[in-house]
C-alpha cells in the first residue's frame, strides 16, 4: 500500500454503517457445538481462522477474499479522497450520497483490477486464491474436486445444470 493510502478510522466506521441491511444465512451443520461456534460468531465476530474453519473453506483462501477486499475498499477510499481534494466533509458527503467515483490514477486501477479479479471455484460458493488457482492439487482444486464428485453422485444432470449455471464452471 502506498503512503497516502491508509484508510482513516471515520471512513471505515461511515462504510461500516452503511453495511446495515440485515442478511439471512442457512448454516447447515451436524452437530451442535458447530451450530454454537457460527452462532457466537454474530456476537463477537470472527477470525479468518475460524471462518476458513466454520465454511470448510481454504484458509489461504479466506485470507485472499479480506485482501481483496481491502484492496476494493482502499481504492474506494483513495477515488473519493482524490475526488474531493482530501477535504473530509466532501468525502463524507461523497460516501453518504453514494456520488459515482471512478479511478483514474495507475494504483487505483491496479488496486481495483486485483481486487476484482476472482477464481470461483467451482461446485462451492467461495473463490480462489491466485495460488490455488494456478496449481493442480491445491487445497481449493481438491475441495471442488469432491464437490463436483458429490454433485455427479446425486445426479449427472444435477452436476450438468451447475455446470451450466455456474460462473466459472468448465472454463
Ligand atoms: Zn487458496
């Protein structure tokens, strides 16, 4: 990250309440101390450890999902910062009215173009990091693998349709 570009406290917390809109998650486990452990991670949050652990997720992966989005929400932060000449109040109004900001300079492209770049993986429902996209047998690769074992096991024609509608599947 360059000098210029940490985020400062106010424009987390004014992202952060933004992010008000309530979410409704199915979580699917076999036993009940699992069911604790995703419960009390709505009450005192969650570590990338923990995630990769409740979703069954790999942890570079979970990892590479944050540092996207911290790459999102820096290049964000350093259009409305550009846009507004660095006075806050601007920036604040910048947010809040939701005004359209676009990149302009190489490292708000380059931070918006990394952080945009995803490997779904297919037969799951997280994305890949750039090492285990590149690499046969990586821990994501095998987790689609089984996936995508399962899915022909339930039904050949159920794979098929996730197949079809999947992004990034087959490709
Ligand atoms: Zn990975």
């Amino acid at each position: 990250m360059s000098a210029g570009a940490e985020i400062e406290e106010w424009f987390r917390d004014l992202r952060a309440s933004q992010d008000k809109e309530p979410k409704n998650a199915f979580y699917l486990c076999k036993t009940k101390n699992v069911a604790k452990a995703v419960k009390a991670t709505f009450e005192k949050g969650v570590t990338m450890e923990e995630e990769s652990r409740l979703l069954g997720y790999p942890l570079c992966c979970v990892r590479d999902h944050y540092r996207r989005s911290e790459q999102m929400e820096t290049a964000f932060y350093m259009m409305i910062k550009r846009t507004a000449q660095g006075n806050v109040d601007e920036m604040k109004r910048i947010v809040t009215e939701d005004v359209a900001v676009t990149a302009a300079t190489a490292e708000e492209i380059a931070l918006l173009q990394d952080g945009q770049t995803f490997h779904p993986a297919p037969f799951t429902s997280f994305h890949m990091c750039s090492e285990c996209f590149s690499k046969d047998g990586s821990p994501a690769k095998k987790l689609s693998e089984r996936y995508e074992a399962l899915a022909k096991k339930v039904d050949a024609g159920f794979a098929g349709t996730i197949e079809v509608n999947a992004e990034g599947v087959g490709s």
